[in-house]
C-alpha cells in the first residue's frame, strides 16, 4: 500500500507481537515465532520488561498495514540499537553543537512581556544545567552566534557520555523536537517534566498565537512536536521500569 503522500506501508505479516524474557538478559519482542529485529538487522532487545511489553502493544495495535508512525517507541528502540550504539562519540559531538545555538540562550529584546515571559520560563533551566552538570551556558539578546564557555561544552560532552545508549536516543528526540539540548539534557536526567519542555519549547510561539491568532498549519506541526516529546518522555519512563499509558 502507498499512502498520498508516496510512502510504502507492508501488508500486516504477522498475528500477534509477544515478549520473551531472554536468559541473557533484557526482553525480546516476537511477531508470532519471529524475533523483531531493527532496519540494520539486529535483534529488537530492550532492558525493561514494561518497555517490552509497550513496544509489542504498538505492533498488536496495527490494522492491516505496518505504518511506521504509529511505531514511535520502536522507531526510538532502532535509534538506540543501530545509530547509537555505533557512533556515540560523533552523536554526543553532535548533541553539545546544540548548546552553541540552543534555543533558550537567544532572547528578544521586546516586546516587554515577552522578554519576562523568556525570563520566567527560561532562566530556572540553565541554573538547573549549571546546577546539575557545572555546565554554565551565556544567554544573549539577539541572533548572532553566541560563543560559549568551552569549559561548559566540556563538561556538557561529559554529562552525555554518561548515559547510555536508550537515554542518548531519547536526549537526542527530544534535542531535535525542542531545538534545545538545554531542555532535552535535564529532560533524560529527570530534572524537568515533559509538559515543562513543551511549555519552554513553544514560548515564542504561544506568545505570538495571544496576539495574533492560532495558524492552522503551524498548529498541526506543533502537535506533531508534542507527540514526539511525549512519545521520548514516555520511552524513558518504560526505560525506568514504569508503566506509563
């Protein structure tokens, strides 16, 4: 089947998404006997049972075509198992060029209310990195290129290359949707809910919305943005052992 928009969807192949415990460790998902296995050909294995069983639920809940939007925890499961285990030290290179442009450390200098708003919302997340991580990262008025403390760089790489490989995948989700590793950093370290990234993340946008009225386009591309951050937030807490709808 193609969908209009060009896009390939299989046929369901399979009746029924099962989890096995493996005696290795770590939780396997089966279509029928087959194991699942990731678009590079590894086997489909998480740590948690409850992530497990989420990802089979995703795969049971299917109708006659296998879509992958409706997969997102295991496209997130794939991101850990084939890109990130394999280039860790070029992803985390990548993540901290996201502090260099990160969304909260370019401020407006009006209107007024916007620039509290900024304040309000935007201020506790960088002390909570500086707090957190030692990382202090330079907020500016403006769009030119801010030049940040190659100290907080440093000690942001290291704060990355302490999780693992199903945390950086969802950093990285969340980074990407949010155009702010600041948010996305204190979101996989728990230090930050996931309605709080969402809030920050659309400040500017929800202020203009107030004055201005409601796009219908830009609308339909915030949500699809906050699926994606609920969709990681929801990842990390399988990860953490924690059943979570």
């Amino acid at each position: 089947m193609k969908t209009t928009s060009g896009i390939h969807r299989p046929r369901r192949f399979y009746n029924e998404a099962k989890i096995r415990s493996l005696p290795e460790g770590g939780f396997a998902v089966h279509l029928d006997s087959r194991p699942l296995k990731t678009p590079a050909g590894r086997p489909l294995v998480v740590p948690t049972r409850p992530l497990s069983e989420a990802i089979a639920a995703e795969w049971n809940a299917l109708g006659e075509h296998v879509d992958p939007a409706r997969l997102p925890l295991t496209g997130l499961a794939n991101t850990a198992i084939d890109r990130i285990a394999a280039n860790r030290s070029d992803i985390v290179s990548t993540l901290c060029g996201f502090a260099e442009a990160d969304l909260l450390c370019y401020r407006a200098d009006a209107p007024e209310e916007l620039v509290r708003r900024q304040q309000e919302m935007w201020d506790p997340p960088l002390a909570a990195l500086a707090e957190r991580t030692g990382a202090r990262l330079h907020a500016l008025v403006g769009v030119l290129p801010i030049m940040q403390p190659q100290e907080a760089l440093e000690r942001i790489a290291e704060v990355l290359d302490t999780l693992d490989d199903w945390r950086l995948a969802v950093l990285q989700a969340v980074a990407g949707a949010t155009r702010s590793l600041v948010l996305a950093l204190l979101h996989a370290l728990d230090a930050i809910s996931c309605e709080t990234v969402i809030a920050a993340a659309h400040l500017d946008e929800t202020f203009q919305n107030e004055r201005w009225g409601f796009d219908e386009e830009a609308m339909r591309r915030r949500c699809v943005i906050e699926d994606e951050i609920r969709d990681a937030d929801r990842f990390l807490a399988l990860l953490a052992g924690k059943a979570k709808d």
